[in-house]
C-alpha cells in the first residue's frame, strides 16, 4: 500500500468518526423501521351497551359514590409509525375485565361478581404528541374454558385515518397464566415482548404500565 493511500483510508477514517459523533444517536434510531405491535382477537367482550361515562378514569364512574375495586394501576405510552413518528389525535377505543375477572358484557358467563364500581370501557384519544394515559384497575383472570385460563389483559382498538386499525391485548409482566395462554404463547418471542407492557414505576400507590403502541401505514 503506498504512502498517498494509506494517508487518505486514515482521512477518510477520522471523517467518518466525527460524523458519527455529530450526529445524535435518536437520529440512528429513527432511520430504523419498527415492527408494528401484533394484532391480536377482539374477542367476545366488547361492549354492546352504550354508557355515558367512557372517560380516561375507568376507577370511577360518574355518579357513583364508591370507586371500583381491587389494585387500581396506570397505563400510559406512546403511538408511534414504523418511521417512529408520533401519531397524534389517534383514537384509543379500551375495554377489559374488573378485578374478578369479569367483563360488563350479556354474554359473560363468568360467575365472579360484577364490580358495578368499575367503567370497563373508555374512548380516549393520543395528544399532539402521540401520548396516551389512563387509570384502571389491574385485570383479574378468569376462565376461558374448562382447561384454559386467561390472564390480565386489556384490549386495545386504534384508529387513525391513513394508518391500518390495530385490534391488540396488552399483558401484563410476570403474570403466572402467560405462559400457558394460548393466544399469547401463539405469539412469537419478538410478538409476546411487543404485547406485554413495563412496569416502569409507581406514584404513590399505583403502580404505571408502559406500553407503546406502532401502527402500521394503509396500503392502497
């Protein structure tokens, strides 16, 4: 290798690590393409009786003396697209069962009592940011059949005009009936890692989930 070459490759070297350097590491980030969040059954429960009271405060309903039962929690996260860009003013339609397990739904054959305390359904919606937040109670499990369990989670609906509307679960970390579900353990390990929420700290005596959402762009 001669002079003149070796010269310019060491050039070309100390070019390339000062860009590096210059550039930001969140712009590395957002050149990546992300995965949209697995779509997963809407299954039986949505609910079919309109209410009033579909706030971002599913603890309480409008009128009621008493608030619902069992731990009440914090979901919040952030709606992004596969570019990694916020999806402001999307539409977060929620709904899931109270602390027994039990949904606000005719068809819910679960003989656990209804928590007539608890909203179980809220349509809110993400800000200029792309954020979402709401407060809840932590799901109780119930059962699915004879042999299957299903385990806390919460069912997501989210729309956005030129985005692909994404029905999905949200689990919860740690949760002993995750590993035997049959809807999440259909998942792969990239899938189940991208539908269960982090736990991420706790204010006073709820504890906050994280859970971002990507959607995914409508194709013509």
């Amino acid at each position: 290798m001669t002079e003149i070459s070796r010269r310019k490759i060491i050039k070309l070297s100390l070019i390339s690590g000062i860009a590096s350097a210059l550039i930001p590491p969140r712009a590395f980030t957002q050149a990546l393409t992300l995965v949209p969040t697995p779509s997963e059954t809407e299954g039986p429960f949505y609910p079919v009786n309109d209410q009033k009271d579909k706030d971002a405060d599913l603890t309480r309903i409008n009128g009621h003396t008493h608030a619902a039962q069992g731990q009440h929690i914090i979901v919040s996260g952030k709606i992004t697209d596969a570019n990694g860009q916020a999806v402001v003013r999307a539409m977060l339609d929620i709904w899931q069962a109270d602390a027994n397990g039990r949904y606000r739904h005719p068809r819910d054959s679960n003989p656990a009592k209804l928590d007539d305390n608890f909203q179980g359904w809220a349509i809110i919606e993400s800000d200029v940011q792309g954020l979402f937040r709401f407060k809840t109670v932590m799901p109780g499990a119930y059962p699915a059949s004879r042999s299957w369990i299903r385990p806390p989670h919460i069912h997501f609906r989210i729309s956005k005009k030129g985005y692909r509307m994404l029905t999905t679960q949200m689990y919860f970390p740690h949760q002993a009936y995750n590993e035997s579900d049959l809807l999440l353990q259909n998942k792969s390990v990239v899938e189940r890692s991208a539908m269960i929420a982090r736990k991420i700290n706790q204010q006073g005596n709820f504890p906050v989930y994280e859970y971002n959402i990507v959607l995914d762009f409508f194709q013509k």
